[in-house]
C-alpha cells in the first residue's frame, strides 16, 4: 500500500473511531428513557437500528467497524458478565459517556505507551484499563492492522496480535507506524469535538 494511501487509512480510522464513539453515546442518552423500559432480549433485537443510526450520524459506510465498537461497548460488556441481566441492568443506570477532553488524554497516554514502551506494552495496557475509550482504540487497532494485511480478520485479542507482529522487525515497524499515526489522528478528532462542544 502507499504511503499516502496508509496516511489516509490511519487518517480515516482515527476519525471515524472517535465518531462512532461519540454517536453511539448521543444515540444512548437521547434513548435512555426508551431503554429503561426494556428488557435485555427487546435491547438486543435493536441493536441493529441502533448501528443504522449510529451510521448515518456518522457518514461511514463501515457498518463492522460500527457493529465492533458497538459490540466492544455495549453488548460484550452484558454478555460476558455472569448473569446478562444484572449487567444489563446495571448498564442501563450508567450508559456510556463521551468526554472528548478525556478521550484526547487517553489517547495522547496510548501513543505515549506506544513510542516509548512498544506493541506489546501498548496492548497490555489497553487491556488492562478496559474502560470504553480504551476499547475503542483497541478496536479501531485491530481494524487498522486487519486492513493493511498485517493480521487475519479471526485475531481479536490485541495482546496476541502484537506478540505475532513482534516476530518479524518489518511488521513490527509499519504496525508501530500505522497506530502512532492512527492515534494522532484520533488525538486531532478528539480535541476538535473538545472545540465543537464548548
């Protein structure tokens, strides 16, 4: 792929990742009222309205890209909790919330691990957080890796990801490439929603 060609990739990534994020908690707290009356099963047959209107907000035409942030948010944090009811519950009392000033730090801390740490310390600290900004940079991680070949679409845990790039130095530096410019990009995103909203 080209260089201008990643450049735009990272470019598009790092945007869009803050704007899925961005719509999908508008379109939740527009809706509380609605989803406080549901129960989980009636939450998860819209989920698919849900993206619909999470994708035009946003102007992508990437509907995985949204289903992953989405899911990573929303429907994982339910599903892998011991009872999805309770989760539910408990999600529908704290919907997610974006905060373009909090974003920008988390982001500007990612990189920040990333060039002075590496992949791996990058990918463990991701995990480690597990708070919704941190999914959405892993997301949008995986996505940028998957979309330059660098990994398979079946790999989904950052951590293993950056450990099979780490056994080839080229790999190793287009991904370490890739990411550092995905985040700036966020980074840009996130302060102007800082700007948009004041």
């Amino acid at each position: 792929m080209a260089e201008s060609n990643l450049d735009r990739l990272s470019a598009q990534i790092g945007f869009t990742a803050c704007d899925i994020y961005m719509c999908l908690c508008s379109t939740l707290d527009e809706k509380k009222e609605e989803i406080k009356q549901l129960k989980l099963n009636e939450f998860e047959s819209k989920k698919d309205t849900l993206i619909s209107e999470i994708k035009k907000r946003t102007n992508t035409t990437d509907t995985e890209f949204i289903e992953e942030i989405v899911g990573a948010i929303v429907f994982d944090r339910i599903k892998r909790n011991k009872d999805p009811s309770k989760a539910f519950e408990e999600f529908k009392k704290n919907l997610p919330k974006f905060d373009a000033k909090e974003m920008e730090r988390i982001i500007t801390k990612s990189l920040g691990i990333l060039i002075e740490d590496g992949l791996l310390a990058y990918a463990i600290w991701l995990e480690s957080e597990n708070k919704d900004p941190h999914k959405v940079i892993t997301v949008s991680s995986l996505k940028i890796l998957t979309d330059t070949n660098l990994i398979s679409n079946k790999m989904s845990n950052l951590r293993d990801v950056m450990l099979e790039i780490s056994s080839s130095i080229q790999k190793t530096l287009l991904a370490r490439q890739l990411l550092e410019r995905m985040l700036i990009y966020a980074r840009y995103r996130a302060k102007a929603l800082q700007k948009g909203s004041d």
